[in-house]
C-alpha cells in the first residue's frame, strides 16, 4: 500500500477500551487471541473518534488504547504489518521495538504523550504488560509528559507597564578631604596607631595618635567637566621599632546625580588590608560603583542620605568605631562601594622609612535604575500595544475575507429594511 512504511507505528492514548482501532465499515477480521478460540466479531464502528485518526488507519497506522494491550494486539498489529519474516518470528517469540511517535489521547487523567524518543515494545505476553519503552521494557512503563502551553514574548510575560527602567549617567564625584586611619602594629588589642581629619577623635587616642602626610588629586581625563578619578597618597612615620601588619581605612566623597532626579548623598570607600609579614607599602586600584537596593525617582530632589558617613562633632567614642560605621552605613538603600580593589602588599621597609598608602580610585559610568514617569510607561505600554493590534487587525481582516470569499459559512443578504410612517386615514 502506498504511504505504508516499512515499520507501521503504534500511536498509544490512555483509555479502558482494549484492542486496535479500525476504519468506520469494517468488522474484526483477522483478530485471533493467542489462546485459541474463535474470532470474536465486534461492531462495525471506529474507536477512532477524530478524523485524523480515520486518516491515518487508512495509511496504515493503527491506534491502540493504552489499559491492557491483549494478545489480539500482537497479531492484528504486527501479523497485518509488512515486516520481514524474521521479525514476524521473533515478535511471536518474544517483545519487538516498533517505532512510535508522540500521540494524544483523551483519558479519565487528561491528555498525555509518550516519550518521543523511545521506541514501544510489543509484548505478547498474558495482559499485554508489553508496551513499555524498549529502554526500560522489564521494569518502568511508558512515561507521561504531560504537555505545558508556551510562554509569550519579553513585552507579554512583563506585562504592557513599565515599573522600572535604566539609564546611564556619570555621575559627579569630589573628595571630601575626610579621612580616618586606623593601623595595626601588633596582635595586642592596644598595639594600634590611628589618625583623622575629626579632631574630637584624635582627642581620644592620646598616645596612639600618629598624624600622616597626605597628598591627593582629582584628575579630569576626558575634559568633560567632571572628575575621572582620585590619586590618593597616605605617608605615615614610623618609628625603628614599630611595623604595620593591617590597615583600615575610610575616604568620604560627595556623590550626585543630576540626569534624571537630582540625587545628592554623602558616600564612602573603605580600604581594608592585612598580612602577617610587615609591610612596607599598600597599592589600591578600584573603582567606586553605586549600589542600590532600591530604584530612584525620575524628577524631584533626593537628599536623605545627604549627611556625613561619620559624625565628626560627636564626642563619644563608639561613634568613631568602624563597626558602628559601617552597619549604619550599609543600612542605606543606596551607597558606594569601592569594587575590585586588587590590594598589592608590599614588603622590605627601611628603618627610617614611612608606611606609604597609594590608592588610584575611578569614577565610572554607572547604570542608575530608577521608576519611569508616567509618560513614559504610557508611552512604552502604547507601542506594545499598537505593534500586537496591527497584527492582529491584518490577521483577521484575511480571515474575514477568505470566509466571504469562499463562501465557508452559510450566508444571507439581508436588505435594508426602509422606515416609513403610516399615514392615518
């Protein structure tokens, strides 16, 4: 027969029904249980419900109901199907793999579909206990797959509103000359030497107090009116017999933003390093990124994070301590850090030679996400809108003139019915 393969496929859907399904008009002919007995004669009607199924018994392909595939399955499925005579053989003696593709079945559980790469294997055996994967034929059954619908485009899972948006901006940074040092020259909790641009903390380190010499500059690289990067160089005097294993730092900078909102804040940078081995020198290089916890607004003035990182006037002690500092600090929803730093310790001082602390900070570009305007979330909804509604309107406009034109659906011409007035005699 034309269209009939050289392997006839087995397209399986879950039902109580047993049994391989046939045209419409042809009885059980050739059905014969293993068993012996005679062939039991069944009505002459389809199983097959759907159209396309009648099609594809008319091809060749049989569809088979999934509860128990009886013995009459094996002969009806592979004794009618043009397979060589050794397979034939084989089949009777034992499971034979037949190609299978997916197929659909309405069941009591709903939908399902086999595996679409493992082939079926027919089992002749008592129960029809055979349609198993050939992978695993002796132990699991066929798999279910139970089929999800497709998710939509970007624009359909977002929705048609903007609630966030980016954008770029370089942001406008100047170093606040503030500073506050603190360096350990031993593992005792005293063993420390600190210093600050706050003169009610240096009050309080008395004998620890060493004061540095500083020298920084801002340098403009591109001339765009707006500072690059921070040369940052901390020289601090050491005694013969003192030697610096770790340093802690904190450099304040004044941070704004002005493309879309204005957003002013005090930030800072914290510089940490440490070694067991004396040093000699510490090399900073990073960049001082914005990090945010929270989108900003796309007009107005934004100041609440406009204070200073440290409260110099303070006179207390725990206001200086770099734990309180920074867990106030980081309480913000937005703040600076100072990303990748590559600190490079260096080794071998002279006696007479200072801990010398080199520290290149960049101000890079930064991607500011902040709540779009209402303008703007019309505006992105609307061309969402307009590019699906043109679709459409094309896609339906042939639809209705295909089913005019053909004359798909029975139509009648209905005439204007004319209004007139009766006239009262």
């Amino acid at each position: 027969m034309a269209g009939v393969t050289k392997h006839r496929r087995l397209l399986l859907a879950r039902s109580p029904r047993l049994g391989a399904c046939r045209p419409a008009g042809t009885a059980a002919r050739g059905t014969v249980p293993l068993g012996g007995g005679k062939p039991r004669a069944r009505p002459a009607r389809s199983n097959c419900g759907s159209q396309r199924e009648r099609g594809e018994l008319e091809r060749g392909v049989f569809c088979v109901r999934n509860r128990k595939a009886s013995d009459s399955l094996a002969l009806a499925g592979i004794m009618r199907s043009p397979l060589p005579r050794g397979q034939v053989r084989a089949a009777m003696a034992g499971p034979v793999a037949l190609p299978c593709r997916p197929c659909f079945g309405s069941s009591r559980n709903g939908p399902f579909e086999l595996n679409r790469e493992a082939p079926v294997t027919v089992s002749p055996s008592r129960g029809g206990r055979g349609l198993k994967p050939a992978a695993a034929a002796s132990s699991s059954p066929a798999r279910r797959r139970f089929s999800a619908p497709r998710r939509g485009s970007w624009a359909l899972r977002e929705g048609l509103w903007l609630k966030q948006s980016t954008y770029m901006e370089q942001p406008t940074v100047q170093f606040q000359y503030e500073v506050l040092l603190v360096a350990m020259t031993g593992a005792d909790p005293g063993s420390f030497l600190a210093w600050s641009t706050f003169p009610a903390f240096n009050r309080l380190q008395e004998d620890q107090l060493r004061v540095p010499l500083i020298s920084t500059r801002e340098e403009d690289k591109n001339h765009d009116g707006k500072m690059d990067q921070l040369h940052f160089k901390l020289e601090l005097p050491l005694q013969s017999t003192e030697q610096v294993l770790a340093v802690q730092l904190i450099l304040t900078f004044s941070y704004q933003l002005h493309r879309m909102s204005t957003f002013v804040m005090q930030s800072m940078a914290f510089i940490q390093s440490s070694s067991p081995i004396p040093g000699s020198q510490l090399y900073v290089n990073g960049d001082l990124k914005l990090h945010q916890r929270q989108s900003l607004s796309h007009c107005g003035v934004d100041v609440r994070y406009n204070v200073s990182v440290i409260n110099g006037t303070s006179p207390f002690a725990s206001d200086y301590d770099l734990t309180n500092i920074i867990a106030a600090y980081q309480d913000r929803n937005v703040t600076t850090v100072l990303s990748d730093p590559n600190p490079v310790w260096l080794v071998g001082r002279a006696a007479d030679a200072p801990f010398v602390i080199n520290a290149t900070i960049h101000y890079p570009v930064e991607v500011i996400l902040y709540q779009p305007g209402f303008w703007e979330m019309i505006k992105f909804a609307w061309i969402q809108y307009v590019s699906i509604l043109l679709i459409f309107l094309w896609v339906f406009d042939r639809i209705k003139i295909f089913v005019f034109q053909n004359q798909v659906l029975t139509t009648i011409p209905v005439l204007p019915v004319s209004s007139y007035k009766q006239h009262q005699s």
